[in-house]
C-alpha cells in the first residue's frame, strides 16, 4: 500500500453481527512504519450512518466530533452513495476490484 492508493475497507464495529459491517472506498494519504492514514471516499448512505453512529458513542466528547461532521464535511449524496467532493472525479465502484487494505 503506497501513499495515493485507493482500496475498499470493511469495519465490523459488533465482530459478532456481520449485518453491521461498513464498506467503504478509501484512499491512502499516509502510509508509514507507524501505520496507515485512509481518508473516506465513497460508501452507501446506511454505512455512512452506522460509521458516524460508532463515532459518536465512542467518541470522548460527541458534540464536538458531530459539530466537525457538520461543518467540515465535504461530501454529497448521490442516490444511496455518499460521495467525497474532492475525489469526485474518480468513479469509484465499493463492490469492484480495489485492494483491500
């Protein structure tokens, strides 16, 4: 995995349902000794809300992190995919061949 790659991803917050799980495109904007940075690129709208729902429980304090997906988030709905502005001109298929990381 280099720096500019994109891969699809699958998080299953519960390990014990696997109707939970989140399936995303992502690109590699770090890649290192010390691990991996991905930044979302394109997942189905329940994934986006099951992710921002983990988040939000876990997150130590939610307000400010539902704040930050309020106002920094650059994305757009297009049917049931939700799609980051920046790498819109990059068609990305979730179900296609990408690496998974």
């Amino acid at each position: 995995q280099q720096a500019g790659d994109i891969c699809s991803v699958i998080l299953n917050p519960s390990e014990i349902d696997v109707d939970l799980e989140i399936h995303a495109a992502c690109s590699s904007i770090r890649v290192d000794k010390d691990g991996i940075a991905l930044e979302f690129i394109s997942m189905r709208l329940k994934d986006f809300c099951a992710l921002q729902t983990v988040l939000l429980n876990e997150a130590d304090d939610p307000f400010v992190l539902g704040t930050e997906f309020v106002n920094n988030a650059d994305l757009e709905l297009e049917g049931d995919l939700i799609i980051c502005k920046r790498h819109r001109p990059h068609p990305l298929d979730i179900g296609g061949q990408e690496e998974v990381c």
